[in-house]
C-alpha cells in the first residue's frame, strides 16, 4: 500500500514505511531599520528539513518510529516504541509531549512556512519520556512524564515534566469543530537555572531575533498552559490558540509570557484541510496534476502575537500579520509563498542598534517533498 | 519474509532488510559513600541505542551490513562487505575482532542490560579489518587482522592487531556445550602510546567509573585472551567467561588485568536461549502476547568480577551480584530489570572521595525493541 | 525489480529504492623525499565513503533523493526532488553542479580510486540551488543557479553560482562519441574573500597535499570552464577532460590554473562502459562469478596534469602517470588496484622541507560494494 513511500504490509501485525521530508526555504527579509547591521538583510536560503527514517508495527500491538534530521550533523526527532491496545496507546522514548494544535500537527502540513511564534519562543521540543493517549469517543486524553531532550540527557540532568492534553472534536452540520487545552509543568532540577525565550522572524533561515527574553535567571520551575479551537468547513477552516508560559524563580519576580495566532484558509479548488486523533493531516488532492488536474491551492491570513514583557523582564514585542499561498501539485509535495510584515516593540536595543518600535517585512518560499 | 522487519528477497541471491533498534534505560544508583559527590547519584536516564541501518545479500555470495548509531551525532557500528563460498566466510571493514561470546552475541540478547565489566573495561570494540571464518562441524574457527576503529583512523595511526577464536559446539542430551578460546595481539604503533581500562556501575546511564586504571603510560603491545563455556539445557542456561589483558610497556612492568563473570538463567515459560554460530541468539517467543500468550519470561544471576589492580598499578577490584528479569512479550520487544551490588576494593580516590572499600547498588530498567 | 537493491514499484508512477555503498580504501605512499616527515608515508587505510539514503518517484512526475556520508559525522550528499516532464527535468536542493563528465559519474563507475586531480583541487562540490536538464537527441543542455554547499550555507553567505554544460553523443559505426564542455561563474558573495586550490596523492587515505595554493586573498570571483571528450569502442574505451579555473581578485593579480587528464582502458573480458544521459555508467557484468563465470576484468592507463603556478602564486605543479586493474566480479561488486608515478615541480616547501622538483610513488586497493 502507497502512503507516500511503500507501506508494506505481512501476516499478524508486521508493517515497516521508510519515512523522509526535503524542504528548502528561500527568503527575503526588508525594512530592516537602518541601525540594524545584520547578516540576514535581503535574501537568505537554507534546507529546512531534511529527515530520514523508519516506522513500523509489529504483532502483539508493538510499534516504532525512528527518525533523524540530517542537517546540522544529525538530529533524532521521534525516537520511540509503542503499545497500542484498542482506545489506547502507550509510547515510550523521544516523543511530542502535547504542545498543542499546530505543535503536534506535521510540519509537513502547516498553512504557514513556519508555526505561530510562541512554539519556537517557548521552547516546545521532542523530550524522552512515557506518555499514554485514550480515546473517548469525541473526547481524547493525552499524558505523560518526560525528562529531556535525547541531546540534553546527561547523568545529572535531573529536570522533568508532567505534560497533559484533553481535545474534543465533533461534527456539527458536516463543519469539524475541535476545541483543546494543555497544561505543562516542568521542574529544571539541579543543572539547569536559566531559561530564554526568543523567536525569528518568521523565515527560519534568518538567524537574528529581534524578540529575546536572553537568559532568564534563577529559573527553578517552567508552568506553561494553552487553549485551542479550531474549524474545517469544507474549502474553508479556521484554527486559533493561545499559550501562556509562566518562570518560577528564586527570590525574584515569576513572569508570564503569552503567545497567541488566530488563521483562516481557503481552498481556491475542490480540496480541504484534513483532521484525525486531534491534529490537523495533510491534505488530499482531488484533483492532483498527473491527472490533468491542477493540483490543490489554498490560501491562508494569520495574526500572530508574542510579548515577552512582563515582571521586569523585556523581550519585546511582535504582532505579525501575514498571508501564504499553497499550492499541493499532488499528494506529498508542496510549495509554499508567504508574506509576513511583523511589528516589534519594547524591543530597544534586543538587537545591537533597533530601536523601540519597529517592524521588518518578510518574504518565504518553499519547496516541500515529504513521504 | 518478516524476521523483525520484511526480509525482501529477490531471484538469484538478492536480498534486503531494514534493520534498527531503540534502546531506552531508566536506572537509578544508591548507596554511594556520602564521601563522593557524583552527579549519577539517584535517578538517571538515556537513550542507549537508537540504530538504523540495512543489511543484504546479492548474487556470486556477496552482502553488506551498514549500521550506525543515531546517539552522540552518528557512530557507525557494523559497516562491512562479505563473501560467503560454503563454510568460509569473508569479511572486509568495520566489524567485531572475536573478542568472546558475550561481547559477539547481539546486545539484544543479553541476559543483563549490560554485558559483563571486562567486556567494556577491556577496550572490546569494532576494527577495520579483513577477516574469515571458516565451519568445520562443530568446530568455528575465526581470524582477522584490524587497524582501529573506523572513528580512530588517521593516515599517521599504523596500530594493527591479530585475532583469533575457536569454538566448539556440541549437543549432549538434548543440552548445547559451547566451548571457545579467543586471543588477541595488538601492536599499538605509533602514534598511541597509553591504554586506561575502566568501566561503569552496570548502568551506562551513570558516567562515573568507580574503578579505572586512568591512562597507562609507555604502552607499546596489548596482549588478551579469554576461554568461554556455556550450556543450554531446556529453560536452563549457563555461561561463564574469562579474560585477561597483559600491557606491554617500554622500561616500565607489564601488568595483566583479569575480568570474568559466569551466570545461570531459567525460563519461568516454555522457552529457551538461541545459539548460532558461536553466538546467543534472540529467544524465540512460544506464547507470544497478541495470541493471548504471556510471552517468555526469564530470571537470571550473574557473579561478575573485574581486577584492575597489577605491577603498581591500582585501578581497583570490583565484585558485582547481579539478578535480572527480563519479559520478552514477543519477538522483537523485551522489558529488562536488573538489580546488582557491586563491591569495590582498593578504589582509595579513583573517583574523588572514594573510600578504600565501598559498595554501591544500582537499580536498572530497558525497554528494547530490535529487528 | 532489483537494480542493486530492490527497487519497489506501485501503480500511477510510485517507486523506492534503498541506496548505499560501501568503499574501503588500502595505500601505500613511498619514495618521498627524506627531508618531508609526514604521517601518511608508507601504509595507510580508510573508509573512504560509506553512503545510505533513499531514491524514490511520486505521481504527476515528482521525485527525490537524499544520500548522506556517515564517516567524520554526517554529510549529505544528494538531497533533492525533482520534476521530469518529458525531455525536461527540473532539480531542487543540493545536487551536482553541471562540473564535467568524470565529477558527475558516480564515483562507483570510475577507471581509478580517485577521479583526476583538477576535480578535488578546483573544489568541486555538491551545492543547493535549482536546475534544469532538457535533452534534444543527441545534445543535452544542463543549467542551474546554485548557492553554496549545505553545510556552508548560513543567513550572511550570499555566494552564488551559474553553472551549463552542453554535452553532444552519437554513435559512429557502433563506436559512442561523447563531446562536451562546462562553464561556472561564481560569485563568491560578501562572507567568502579566499579560495585555496589542492590535491592529495591520488590516494583519499593520505591527508597531505604536495601541490597546494593555500589561501588565495582577495577572490571576489571565481570562473570555471572544461572540455570533455570520450569514445567507448567494444571492450575499449578513451576519455579526456580539461579544465580551467580563474580567480578574480581585487587589485590584485588574476591567476589562471589549469588540470586536464587523459585516459585509456580495456576490458580483458567480454565487457564495456557504459553511458547514459551524458556520464559514464557501472559496468554490466556479462559472466558474473556466482554462474561460473570470472567477472569483468579492465586495465587502464592515465596521464593526469595539474599545474597551480600562475600570477604569482606557485601551488606546484603535477604530472601524474598511473595504471590501474579493476576485477567486477558481480554488478555491484569492486576491486581496484592503482599504481601511480607523481612527478611535482614548483613545489619548494609547500609540504615542510620539500625540495622543489621530486616524486612519490603510490599503490592504492579498493573494495567496493554499492547499490
């Protein structure tokens, strides 16, 4: 069975699908202020994604996913065994830990080049850890405790979470509506003491932040919590979510952070976002172009805000309004067009010379084979 | 053909298979001397092995294996041609030097998370080599000569090594004998000039070596050798190993370790340990859970010694009880936990604070999926 | 359908082929001058590439691949997709860059260990960009703009290249004529201001160069042309290839270097090369050993020139004179053993203690597996 690459199937539970994505960005980031000195003015590219692995089940409900990005020498993204028994499922090694909508969704399946800012602000990663999902009907559960990422695991490292997710999704005239909320409560242990939240702008291939709390010390606990909705009605969707991330410190001020984005789509063809087990998948061409079709184009508007100011601490500000153009030739290949113009304040001097209001416009493309 | 993953054969000696495993330990190390300070203490946590890799076969009697580890950036393990021609066996590249039968029997199979102290201790590892193994009835007999490994060569490193191992097998009563001797010359050439044996407290997720010879200086040859005997008798199995390892120095006295373990495990299941061509082989689950089985359960006790204390040099004794369980639910999947204490003697300061005698106990648990 | 590896085939143009090689390589390096002491004299080994990834095509046209190196960490290699409509085949990501006939025949199919010497000095490298391929009978156009290699790409390096080359084949009384010719400008952006040219001994496992420019200061732009031209007659074959390279520096003088080889070779068995879509192929074994046939075996001879003194700048100069055997015993399946005479002039001290006219023998042995 072809999902992209060959699913291939044995006797009693045996199943084995190589996994890949090649993603390269190509971007153009202007209106920078003058005061600004930065290598990443004008264009920039750089391969995104670059990933390679394997899935697999096996008989007595036993499964697993390994898989690596090659950029940057190598980075494991998932690497687990799973256990699924009817409405539940039980993983074990490097996984999600129930971020959110756009987090746990395929970055393969983004309506935008990169996600809202908070997920990158706010430090949502891969973390070693045993999590259980249930299903309820319309109602999923989702759970775990985890340590670490698998690169920052050391015999000190004695940090870890407690992540949880409840999503309810259900059909209200032909329309999917799913709404969620997570919570996330993280004890840094004895080795670590210091947080920073920080995003790019937008493209990922520009590597300065004009948002960046720098290091925030005398961090002892990271309370992070967030609300989710979201609607597909046909051609049309609409997804939202907000995120709230709060330091625990020694003897100094806790601040809370907040990030938020609200988007909405059209599918300018006869196409439309898919939704399964709480995130969102890819779409499904109906009319691909081997086919004499024209593939399936779809575009997209965003708000997204981040403020990194609170309690003493000043990260700045950014409130981003952007528009993207999909277009999806066949199932497993995508390119991608956005425009982004993202307003900064409070941000004096975040980077060596900005001044305290400001805003960059930005421009993404990219190319996106995934299987 | 499933054996873990598809076996895809093809006519005319083709063949090709996926192959990897996903390794997770969680372990936890008490008792320490309140006079060492060591971060390991307690709970710790790791990815043990995340490996990928494909292994096949092609018409004349050729093949390859080509595997690395996804942990530390990317580690190539097994990275091989061979030729096979009836009862001989060519191999030319990375591979293991015949170093015992435990250290050659996969990590998958172990009766223990980890493999006896000296097998680590001793510097047991893959070579670039070129080697033959050739069947003589019960009979193997193994040879090679190796460089170093893959990761070591340099066009100024000129070490080099011989290594041999012979090997009996036979069936008496239904019950397998296994008999074998190994030994291994290394000239050190060069550009190495000092060898340190050391070795962890039976969990690889705790970094400190209570019992360490640090850096042995003037070092020119490496003389080892080892006898192994094992039995499998139904559910019953014993296996007890021995190696010493002689340092040959300029001007200086040549000290010979010894490291040896011997164990004994029994089946609570119908099932048995594997053996194959001078090796343990995965068992072979009877009752396995998704048929409604209770899959393979199995119990087992190791004494396990390790001397690095000879001609002036005090590396430390250690003299470790060790108890396992291992659930192998079905083929492909096992949940291990061990328990051991382990005794040092003259360790005075190896690690800083230590005692001249001390004991630790370690606690360890594996979640194993392999094909 | 086994080409090497299965290559897996699925309705609407679906397919996936696993792709790997293993090469290991043996050396040694005599004759060098008494007052040069470098490590590489006399026996050395390496892996020289140990390569997996997966190839595969998706309906409507699509296609990919992506192949790391996993010796000295991770390096990728080709990592792309890719669109055929037709005579036409557009490229995206990191790919060859059009250099000429030996660099973009799969190291797999050459007449030597190492290609000829100009394709390392002049670094030639894989790099990201976009390409087009468009064949017209007997003449091919290929063309590409491209950045730079993926591990040097970062947000201030905005090099840039424009790479062609037209290739023109025909058979003449069952004899293949092959002509062609490659032009590549680059501009070597605002971050890259030298480029240094140099070559290792025909033999990859010595790390030192006899002929080596150093740094070049001052390059703002780089221009590189070839010619090529090949016959494959029956069981012989010819091949010879030029190429220029000129750096154009600021208020400095511009060098011109120069390498160029040719080359000659004969199959002792019932074989020939093979060519296809402008590069040399793999051999296709005609009595392949597992049929009681004896492989495919081929001698050949090379003069292989390399000249880096011009403008002032004195890299040395090397005129190389080489043979070598290579036994095929399967499709697939390699030995190579090389003989090279290199002859260096202008070389006073580029290696400590060089003297400025000497040569050095080199023996080099390759076993190779690749699918």
């Amino acid at each position: 069975k072809w999902k992209g690459a060959p699913e291939i199937k044995g006797e009693s539970g045996w199943s084995v699908k190589p996994k890949g994505r090649v993603l390269y960005d190509f971007a153009n980031l202007s209106s920078v202020p003058s005061t600004i000195d930065i290598p990443g003015e004008g264009f920039s590219s750089e391969a995104r994604r670059l990933r390679f692995g394997i899935q697999g089940t096996m008989p007595g409900g036993f499964g697993y996913k390994l898989i690596a990005d090659y950029l940057d020498g190598v980075v494991l993204t998932d690497a687990y065994m799973s256990y699924q028994d009817g409405p539940l499922k039980i993983i074990i090694g490097q996984q999600n830990t129930f971020q959110g909508l756009e987090e746990l969704s395929s970055s393969n399946d983004t309506s935008f080049v990169e996600r809202s800012a908070f997920t990158d602000a706010f430090g949502f990663e891969r973390r070693v850890g045993l999590s259980a999902t249930y299903n309820l009907g319309d109602f999923m559960l989702e759970g775990g405790i985890f340590s670490d990422n698998i690169d920052d695991l050391n015999d000190g490292n004695n940090s870890f979470s407690v992540d949880g997710r409840v999503t309810y999704a259900t059909l209200v005239d032909d329309a999917l509506i799913h709404l969620g909320s997570s919570v996330h409560i993280r004890d840094l242990g004895d080795e670590i003491d210091s947080i920073r939240y920080r995003q790019r702008p937008l493209v990922h291939s520009v590597d300065t932040r004009f948002i960046n709390t720098d290091q925030i010390l005398g961090a002892e606990d990271e309370l992070s919590y967030g609300l989710e909705a979201a609607v597909i009605a046909g051609r049309f969707h609409m997804a939202a979510e907000t995120h709230w991330a709060k330091i625990n410190r020694v003897e100094l001020a806790d601040p809370t952070f907040f990030g938020g984005s609200i988007e909405a789509g059209y599918f300018l063809t006869q196409d439309q976002r898919e939704y399964k087990g709480g995130v969102f998948k890819g779409v499904k061409v109906s009319n691909p172009v081997g086919n004499g079709g024209t593939g399936a184009w779809q575009i997209n508007l965003r708000f997204d805000r981040l403020d990194l100011v609170d309690a003493g601490i000043v990260g700045g500000e950014q409130d981003a309004y952007m528009a993207s153009l999909i277009w999806t030739p066949v199932n497993n290949v995508r390119f991608l067009l956005d425009y982004g113009h993202l307003a900064y304040s409070n941000a004096l001097d975040i980077v060596e010379g900005a001044p305290k209001d400001f805003s960059v416009n930005v421009l993404g493309a990219r190319t996106q084979l995934s299987f």
